[in-house]
C-alpha cells in the first residue's frame, strides 16, 4: 500500500502508524483519522471507521481497489486522488484539489445526503464515473469530459447540481436515472459535432453550448431567458417544456437566446400559469418563438427566407421569427395545457 502514516486521536490520546507495504488495512472504532504521506491503495483494500471526516494528504492513488470510510474523506487544497475502482465514502473537496480518473471509477455513498460535495477539479476522461449521492451530486469548479478523440461518461442516479459559475466541459454523455441535471452554470461541448449529450431531464437557468437534450428540458427556474452559444439540439426522444404566462419574455414566458444555432426535434409542450395579470393564451396573434442573430462574413447580403414544409405557419418581422396566427407549431401542435 506504499509508505504513509496514519495519525490516530482517541479522546487525549494519540497515535502515529507508520506502514509500508501492507495489506488489506482496516482502522476500526477510531475517534479521528488523518493521513500523511502519499497513500497508495493499489488493487487493495483499505477502511476506515472514524467518528468523523477522514483528511487525506499528498496524492491518493487506487489503481482497482477500494477505499472505504462511512463517515467521508476530505481532499484539501492542493491535494490530487488518481483513482480507478471504487472510493465508498462521502467525499468533500475543498477548492484547489483535483480528482482524476484512469479508469472506471465509483465514488461517493447513495446512503448520504453528503455524498459528493465538490468545489474543484474532476478529470472523467474517457472513462465512466459514477456519483452517489443520496440527494443530489454537487460538482465543484471544472468537471471535464473525455479526451480530445473520444466520449466521457458520468453517471448519477439522484441527480446532478452544477452550481453559479461552475462548470461542466468536454463531449460524451451526462445520465442522471432517478433525478435531473440542474445546470446553474455553463454546459460547454467540445464542439458541434462532439456534444454533451443528457439522457435525463435538464432544468436549468444557466448557460449552455454544444449540448443536446434527449430526456427532457425544462429551461428555467420558474421563468426565465436561457442563453445557447454554439450548436444546440433537441432530440427526437426529448420533451422540452416551457411557460407561458404572458407576453413578456423572461418574466411572463421561458424564452431561449441563441446566437448559435439549434436543432429543434422531439416535442413541445406549453404549460400556461397564472401570474395574476389577465392574460389568457390563444393561438388567434402571431407568437414570436426566436429571435434571429445574422453572422456577418462580409460577402453577399443579410437577406432572411424561409423555406421548407412548414414555411407557410411563420414569417419574418425584422430579425424575429414568428408563428402566424392560427398555425400550429411543428412541433408539438396546438395544444397547449
């Protein structure tokens, strides 16, 4: 397992064990647990039964073993885990700190509501790497994605938080079972044809670039403007819901502003809410549904058409598209609930 020592407190007690090279190793019933040293688990096992957070020091390595402690491991400022296999503990990273994968990696506790709670670095490569959480996985800084040529994989079964500022890059795919991704930050894919794919709903008042929604989307905290960059799509499986509670954007309806471009399949569905200000929805006025943004190259003109089997439900007013009075959108229909 390496050299490392373990600094052991019980109560007014204390105690330093120094080891190298032994395995498996287990510390039971013990009050508080600090590593120092570099730890390397290898293809071993390794458990700790503290009372409290576990300190890991240096660089934690696991290369097809498993960490176990109940009751967390902490990965301070400045400290790495390079890891593959399995670390079976709520796990808080303080900002500074990095976890990298080398290969298919499990960490966290699906029995705590602690279970990840990052503030920094997560490097999944090309690999898959499953959170647990008993609630919902918090990412920390920068979580990142694949290598340049081939797809990541992270999986959360309750749910993904990706919290104000931080966020999530790279190309492979997001799956979140049993809950939803909740983007509060920025979601940017590698690039248009290398996307941040979600097989689960999205909810989000955050930003997002090269992605594409498979599971559902429901783009706002209540209502709200979501800013896309770049190429966006929705799939055909994909449920993307908004709401409609007037004629304002942002305040009375979901609106999405982009200044890429974005693929629009799947289904549509609107619901309305009351806000108290008299509006009642109806198909009888024409709906602006996208504001369109011109890429000038200098060459030619900026003229705007349409085209294709729906061209005559909508029509152009400046720079906005709109649905014309009486049309039924494409996708989705008329219906709105």
């Amino acid at each position: 397992m390496g050299n490392a020592s373990i600094q052991s407190n019980d109560w007014t007690d204390s105690t330093l064990i120094s080891f190298t090279g032994v395995e498996p190793l287990s510390i039971l019933n013990a009050i508080d647990v600090n590593i120092s040293g570099a730890l390397n688990v290898r293809s071993n096992t390794f458990t700790i039964d503290s009372q409290g957070f576990t300190t890991l020091d240096q660089t934690t390595t696991v290369t097809g073993g498993t960490i176990t402690a109940p009751n967390g491991l902490v990965l301070s400022t400045g400290q790495t885990i390079v890891a593959r296999g399995a670390i079976n503990a709520p796990i808080y990273s303080q900002p500074g700190s990095t976890i990298t994968a080398t290969g298919n990696l499990a960490l966290g506790d699906a029995t705590a509501f602690d279970g990840i709670d990052l503030h920094d670095r997560l490097n999944i490569g090309v690999n898959t790497v499953t959170l647990n959480d008993g609630y919902k996985v918090v990412l920390g800084s920068q979580t990142t994605l694949d290598t340049a040529s081939a797809n990541g994989f992270l999986v959360s079964p309750n749910g993904i938080a990706l919290e104000d500022n931080q966020t999530l890059t790279g190309r492979g795919t997001v799956t979140t079972v049993g809950g939803t991704f909740e983007n509060q930050g920025h979601v940017q894919g590698q690039s248009s044809k290398n996307k941040i794919r979600f097989s689960q709903l999205v909810t989000s008042r955050g930003s997002f670039a090269n992605v594409q929604f498979d599971g559902g989307s429901s783009l706002g905290n209540s209502l709200t403007l979501t800013e896309m960059q770049g190429t966006n799509a929705f799939g055909t499986t994909n449920v993307h819901t908004v709401e409609l509670g007037g004629l304002l954007a942002g305040n009375e309806y979901d609106k999405i502003v982009s200044t890429g471009s974005v693929n629009l399949a799947g289904t549509l569905n609107v619901q309305t809410i009351n806000l108290n200000n008299g509006f009642v929805p109806t198909i009888a006025t024409d709906r602006k549904v996208a504001d369109l943004v011109v890429t000038d190259d200098e060459f030619g003109t900026n003229t705007l058409s349409l085209s294709g089997a729906d061209v005559n439900n909508f029509k152009i007013v400046g720079n906005a598209l709109y649905l014309k009075a009486g049309a039924c959108s494409p996708i989705g229909g008329c219906r709105i609930v």
